[in-house]
C-alpha cells in the first residue's frame, strides 16, 4: 500500500488526461480534502485544465 502524503496548493493542472485519472491519482496521493473542476477544455475535447483545490 502507497503512503499517503500532503500536497502542494496546485491552482490549475492542464492535461490530456481524464478527469478520472486525475481524480483517482489525488485520491490515492493526497491526505486531506481536496476537490477539483474542469476549468477549460481545447475544441477538439482533448486538452483539459483543471482547477484543483487542498483544505491543507
């Protein structure tokens, strides 16, 4: 089992990843609460930038 670790404030993420990779990589690597939303998306859907918040 990985141990969970505190993260840095990250205002904004932009990737191609899905927003599932995104959320299951924090849940698994990230002590505390912490929400994110998507803030942008590129027209052809792929680029993404998200808007990730920590209570720490």
């Amino acid at each position: 089992m990985r141990e969970r670790k505190e993260c840095p404030t990250v205002p904004y993420l932009t990737t191609t990843e899905s927003y599932r990779v995104i959320e299951e990589w924090l849940e698994e690597n990230c002590a505390g609460e912490w929400g994110m939303g998507l803030e942008d998306m590129d027209d052809a859907l792929a680029q993404k930038s998200f808007k990730i918040m920590f209570a720490i």
